[in-house]
C-alpha cells in the first residue's frame, strides 16, 4: 500500500491561491522538481514537509493524501473549467467502482488484445498521427465527419463497458464518469444522454482517449491528452487548414466567428473545438494568428442551444425501462443491462443496488428492477 499526493487537491488549491509549482515548492522550501515528482506520482514528502505543505494548501491530511491500492477504482476526472471535480465527486465514483466489482463475473468475456496509444504526447504532430490513424481504423478520412455512433465499437473492442445514463442536463463533468477496475482490467463509462450532440461527442473521443492510454487515467498528464486528442479527433487538422483557410480571408472577427461556426455546425461539433484546433494549426504551422479571440468565441458558443441527444433518441421522453434497456443495448453495444439482470436473478438483487450504482431515484431504480425481473 503506497501513499501519494492527491494530484487533483493539489493543483485546485494552486488555482485558488494563484500560485504557480515553482512559488509552492519556495513556500515549502524544497527544489521545484519535488513538487513535479509529487504531482506526477513520484516521491512523498517527509512528515515535517508534508505538514508544511498541508498547512499552506489549506488541506488536511485526507484531502492531501491519497493510498494507492491494487485494486482500488481509478476515476478519470475533469480539470478544467468552471465545473471541477471535488473530493466528493471522486470519492462518490469510487464507491460507485467498489459496488460495480460483484458485476464482473458476469459480463462477456473482454477481448485481450486492445487498442493503445503507447506513447501519448500532446505535441502536435505526433497528436495528429494517433488521431489518423484512429481515423483510418474507423474506416474514415481526415476531412470526414465523424459521428458518436463511430466511436462505440472503439470502445466495445477495448475492455470498456458503455453505460448510457439520463441525469439531467447538467452541462458539466458529470456528461461522463470514467471508472476503471485495475484488478479486473475493466473500465466502466457512464455517458449521460441528456447533453447536446455536440458536447456528447467530445466527452466519448475524451472518454476513448483515456480507454486508449489506461496508465494515464486519474492523472493531469491523462485528463491533458484526453482533451486534446477528442478535439484533434473531432477536427483534425485537414479540417483544421481548411476552416483557416475561409477564416483567414475575412476582413473582420465577426466574419471569421461566421466562418469557424459554419465548420462547427457542418461537424456537429462546439465552436471551441474548431476555434482551439485552428489556433493549434497556425501556431504549429507558423501563420499568423486569428483576430478573434478565446473571449469571444465563448460568448458565442455560450449563447448556442441545441436538441439533446436523449431528445433525438427517444420520442417521447422520457423513455420507458424497456425502450431504455433495448437502446443501451442495440445503440451502444452496451452488456451492462443484460450482466445486471443475471446479477439480480441469481443473487436477488434489490433495486437500491441499481439506485447506488446508476445514480438514480428510488423511483427510476424500481421501475428498472422491475423490468429486468418481471
């Protein structure tokens, strides 16, 4: 049992203090790469440091502290944005990883060989080969849309379990939970179908970024590439060039958000995604750079709706447990209902277990329960 520094506590309480490695590792009094070491997994203060490190942070030792064990769940969090994970959200998906063990022994047999990205980078051309090549597997060209639909054989194939949810339009990092059991060499995906189209297609390329580089889960390094490969994936950069191309030609910021949300809209995909990749392929190629900027871009995408993927799946909403179950099963490829129901049949499984692991009311676990036992 190895102790480590809870990366996530670490780089939050940074945020809210402003501070950068280097200031937090003068404040401790120790050299800036043992603060590196600590934040990639490697190394552990001494007790006298670690009270230090704890008292200027903030933190007490539980929030700090993390103890690795072989077969705890590892849970893949976001952390960017207005919405970040907190110790709650973890620890809550870690139970949830805890009480989904039972269900193991009843799903299908995993294939054994899988799909991985051996050697990660977020440098942009070695990116864009591992999203080609994702591409060319997927049976697609770079200037291609691709649709969500693409994506779930990808993760049928590698040791991933789908589990489409409906909790709401929340519109932050609960549109996906990624939890892995390492011992059973399983990753559970939740994906929440109330999200609009757009966003649920990033958060499945993010989510099969993380299926593709299993080591890097619960890391920053993995949440990093994972955000960069789902929006490469997405918008590579053929497509890329050519939304720079049309924009480049425009005489003001307003024609060339017209432009990049006409590339936007032909994807299905966010404003911010075209917009981020674009920047990446002027920097990378050298040319000069856009006149709009991130502001304004958000502004625009934050003033977009659009119909929710829950919306176009089913008709009316909200769907029965038997309209639920079928889509899970013949749109997502998914064997989690069909495990759960052998699970509750063999062993008499209450429909709180389902409330615990599906999140659900008591109310939607029992018309589920009752559905798959009746």
């Amino acid at each position: 049992m190895r102790k480590v520094i809870n990366q996530l506590a670490l780089q939050q309480a940074l945020e809210e203090l402003g501070w950068t490695q280097s200031k937090l590792a003068e404040k401790v009094g120790v050299s800036a790469q043992s603060v590196t070491n600590w934040m990639q997994g490697e190394g552990f203060p001494r007790p006298a440091t670690l009270l230090k490190l704890a008292t200027l942070l903030r933190l007490n030792f539980e929030q700090l502290v993390q103890t690795e064990e072989k077969d705890r769940p590892v849970v893949a969090f976001r952390k960017k944005g207005n919405a970040k994970t907190t110790e709650i959200h973890i620890n809550k998906a870690s139970e949830i990883g805890m009480l989904l063990k039972p269900l193991v022994p009843y799903l299908p047999e995993m294939l054994a060989l899988r799909t991985l990205i051996t050697s990660p980078s977020t440098e942009y051309s070695k990116l864009q080969t591992a999203v080609s090549q994702t591409r060319a597997r997927l049976g697609i060209g770079d200037h291609a849309v691709l649709r969500y639909e693409q994506l779930i054989g990808e993760f049928a194939d590698s040791g991933a379990i789908l589990i489409p949810v409906l909790w709401g339009n929340k519109g932050n990092h609960e549109n996906a939970m990624h939890i892995r059991l390492p011992a059973e060499d399983i990753t559970f995906i939740f994906v929440n179908l109330d999200t609009r189209v757009e966003d649920f297609k990033f958060w499945m390329a993010h989510e099969l970024a993380h299926v593709f580089t299993p080591d890097l889960a619960g890391t920053i390094e993995g949440e990093d590439y994972a955000d960069a490969f789902a929006g490469s994936l997405l918008f590579p950069r053929a497509c890329a060039e050519s939304a720079y191309a049309e924009a480049s030609r425009k005489r003001s910021t307003k024609g060339e958000i017209e432009a990049l949300l006409h590339h936007a809209h032909s994807h299905s995909i966010s404003l911010n995604t075209v917009y981020q990749r674009v920047k990446e392929f002027a920097s990378f190629a050298k040319l000069p750079a856009l006149r709009v900027d991130d502001r304004a871009i958000h502004m625009v995408r934050n003033s977009i709706t659009g119909p929710l993927v829950s919306e176009a799946l089913f008709d009316p909403m909200p769907p029965s447990p038997q309209q639920f179950i079928a889509n899970a099963e013949n749109n997502f490829r998914s064997s989690f209902f069909q495990a759960l129901k052998q699970m509750i049949l063999d062993k008499g499984t209450e429909a709180g277990y389902l409330q615990q692991i599906l999140d659900l009311s008591i109310g939607d676990a029992q018309a589920l329960h009752e559905e798959m036992t009746h």
